[in-house]
C-alpha cells in the first residue's frame, strides 16, 4: 500500500471494487457496480455503453464530483474516500482538468477570462499577469491565439469546445476528463478536436473520455465498454485512428466531390 500512496510512480486511477448506488424513494439504481481497473500516465482511455450504462456517473466519480457509496478510489495514489468538501475541491483543481458536451461556457465573457478563471481558485495563488499569460499560452496551445477576445457566441462550436480544453488544460492536471466532448459536433470538427485531443495525450496529458460513437472511440488507445454499470469490456485498441490523416483524407473526398 505505501508504494501506491507515493505520487508519480503508481497509477494516475486506481479503482477497487467501485460502486454508486442512488437511492431516488423506494428504488435503488445501483448506477455503477464493483468497478476494478486502474489507468496509468499517457493514456487516452474510451468509455462507452448505452444511454444509462453509468458512463457519467463514473465520470462524476472520478472527477471527484461525486463520492462512491462503496470501493476504493486512489487519484494519483491518494484515496479519496475520507476526504471533505474542501479537500476534494483542491484536487480536483490541481489534478483534473474537466471538459463538457455543452462546454460549459461563460456566455458575456471572452475566450482569454473563460480560460482565466480555474486560475482564480488555484493554491498557491496564481499572480494576475502569470493568470494571463497561462491562459495566452493554452489558447495557443489549442489554436486560438487569434480569438482571445472573442465571446462563446461569435465562435464555432468546434472553437467553443476548443476554449474548454484551454480552460481544462490551464492549471497543469494530471488527468483530462470529458464527457461526450464531441457530441454537439459535427464529424468533420469532432475529428479536428479528435486530433487535438491525440496532440495533448502525445505531449503526456492522459485522457479519459466518455462516447458513445465507436467512431470516436477509434482515435483513443483504450476501449472500455459499461452495460448496466457493470465494465463488461476493457481492451487495446491496436487499429488506433490517427485524427490528422482521417481529415486529410476528409479533406480529399471533399474535393473530390466539388470536382464530380
Ligand atoms: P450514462 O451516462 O451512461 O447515460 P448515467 O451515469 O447518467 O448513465 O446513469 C446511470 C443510471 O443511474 C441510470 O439508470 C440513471 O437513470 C441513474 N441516475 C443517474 N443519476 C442519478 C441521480 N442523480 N439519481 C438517481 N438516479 C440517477
Ligand atoms: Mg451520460
């Protein structure tokens, strides 16, 4: 156990017979069930399964938004379990970085404050002008240098989408957690945003994401699959689609098309 409780050599996940059951009156819905699986640095892990398979509540759990009602849950080898409000809000703020189907913007607000604000939280304080730079250097990082004092609704989904990674991206987590991010997106933008996503697990960032698209599920190197809050399925993935040559491709059939 004490190897495990050092940060850096164990699992950024490790599960052990995880559960949450909701109790909504009479009725138990046991939403996840007995969850084993640990998920180490530098992957890009797949959740898939049916609407109701218990992918989000899974999701919540490990974004440390909701406690498990039984298991074990080590978050870069520190149990979660136990831990109060406060606590958990300070590890999800300096260890996770959390991106939405519907982005979760501030609507009045520009790219460069929405990317600002997990920054207003961070200890040890973050001073302004560095709060400013790091939210420069992740738009960037995610191709909007050129849109920092744009507002949600004068961009592109693809592009507001973009502005949630730079946000979940800014205060350096050890793990990316998205639920459904492609799914307000066409396929041509989910594949662009798959091909982001392939560019930050590369440089190190490990990724867990929720779909229900096995098409999106292709690009990821792991493939899990829940049915009735049960894994039923955790795999390799070894046909793995690289993003940047699906759009070339993309790209090609369109032309072929306008030529047709
Ligand atoms: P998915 O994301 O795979 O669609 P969810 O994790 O949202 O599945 O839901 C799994 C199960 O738990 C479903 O049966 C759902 O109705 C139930 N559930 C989810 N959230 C709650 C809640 N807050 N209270 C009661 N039941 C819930
Ligand atoms: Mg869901």
């Amino acid at each position: 156990m004490s190897a495990s409780l050092q940060p850096g050599t164990s699992p950024v996940i490790q599960l052990r017979n995880l559960a949450r059951t909701y109790q909504s009156g009479e009725v138990e819905v046991r939403a996840v069930r007995n969850v084993t699986l640990d998920i180490h640095r530098g992957d890009f892990v797949a959740i898939m399964g049916a609407s109701g398979s218990g992918k989000s509540t899974l999701m919540n759990t490990l974004g440390c938004l909701d406690q498990p009602t039984s298991g074990e849950y080590l978050l870069d080898g520190v149990g979660v379990a136990g831990l109060n409000r406060k606590q958990l809000a300070k590890l999800r703020n300096s260890k996770l970085g959390f991106v939405f189907q519907s982005f979760n913007l501030l609507a009045r607000t520009s790219a460069l404050e929405n990317v600002e604000l997990p920054m207003l939280y961070a200890l040890p304080i973050v001073a302004r002008r560095e709060r400013r730079q790091r939210a420069i250097a992740a738009l960037e990082k995610v191709g909007l240098g050129d849109r920092l004092n744009h507002h949600p609704s004068q961009l592109s989904g693809g592009q507001q989408q973009r502005i949630a990674i730079a946000r979940a991206l800014v205060n350096r987590p050890e793990l990316v957690l998205a639920d459904e991010p492609t799914g307000n997106l066409d396929t041509r933008t989910s594949i662009e945003l798959m091909g982001l996503f392939q560019q930050l697990n590369d440089s190190g960032i490990t990724i867990v994401m929720v779909t229900h698209e096995l098409d999106i599920a292709a690009y990821c190197k792991r493939m899990m699959v829940m049915r009735d809050g049960v894994l039923i399925s955790d795999s390799r993935n070894p046909s793995r689609r690289c993003a940047a040559e699906a759009r070339s491709s993309l790209d090609l059939a369109e032309q072929d098309a306008n030529l047709a």
